[in-house]
C-alpha cells in the first residue's frame, strides 16, 4: 500500500457524522443502499462447509425519519440466496436464476428498498428482520402486505 501523507483526509474523517447516535425504532422503512459490497465476514457462523470463507453481502442501508439519518446494516451469507433475491426484488431489480454463480453487488448502489426491522437483543440497535415490496406496490391493488414473492422464471439470465 502506498502511504498518501497530509491529504486532509483524515481531518475530514475526525468530524462529526450526520448520522444520528439515537437507535431507529422497530418499524417498516424506506431506506438507500449507500453501500453494497462483497466481503468475507469475520463472523465464525457464516464460515460453513458451503462457504468456507465466509463470503458475504455487506450492505450500509440510510434511513431518513424526521429529519435524522440512521443507518442500518445488514450481512447476508453466500449461501443465503433466497434472502439476496429479496433484496434485490425490493429494489426493483431483476434477481439472479438459480445457477448463476457471480452478479455484481454494486448495481444495488443508490436504490431504495423496504425494510422491516426489530431491535436486536443483545445490542439494542436497529437489525433488518425483512426485505419487503416497495411501498408503492404493496399500495397498489395487485400486492399485499408482506415480505416480497421472488419469480424469477422469466428473467433472461
């Protein structure tokens, strides 16, 4: 790694966030993909004889409420691709066919998903529980409340 001395970077990185220090109430929310990449976890659980590695999908998700800012993370294991095909239904996207075994994370960058979430027990911050369908359509006369029905039978990949 090449050292970049005195850029002001690391000033900047000092500052107060914008992010709120309160802890986001259990609820559903619209919230931003403002990161979305592939990493292998430090969690010993997600290491298993399907994914030894422990590769995961590591997403920072924005929620605004009131005028604050919360963020709210969430890992979803390799091996957990009906919850990967979830998220990216949420977004308005089109999943992955079974089979496929690479997609690009980043096309998840700068959209908006629903979210359910709860109160984790033992840190008490904000946990994504479900990826739900977009609030415009669970409005809307041909989808009900719930978490998103993945059909990717007429995708073409």
């Amino acid at each position: 790694m090449k050292l970049i001395w005195d850029s002001g970077e690391e000033k900047a990185r000092k500052e107060p966030t914008t992010v709120s220090q309160e802890v986001l109430p259990a609820g559903e929310y619209d919230a931003e993909v403002v990161k979305s990449e592939q990493r292998q976890s430090t969690q010993s659980w997600m290491k298993t004889d399907a994914n030894p590695e422990g590769w995961e999908l590591t997403l920072w998700l924005d929620v605004h409420v009131n005028g604050k800012r919360f963020r709210v993370f969430d890992g979803i294991p390799a091996t957990h691709t009906e919850r990967t095909k979830t998220v990216l239904a949420s977004a308005g996207l089109p999943v992955p066919a079974k089979g496929m075994k690479e997609w690009n994370e980043e096309v998840l960058l700068g959209t908006t998903v629903r979210i359910r979430t709860y109160l984790s027990k033992t840190t008490g911050k904000a946990k994504v529980g479900d990826y739900l369908a977009p609030k415009a359509v669970i409005e809307g006369k041909k989808a009900g409340l719930g978490k998103v029905k993945v059909d990717a039978s007429d995708i073409p990949f």
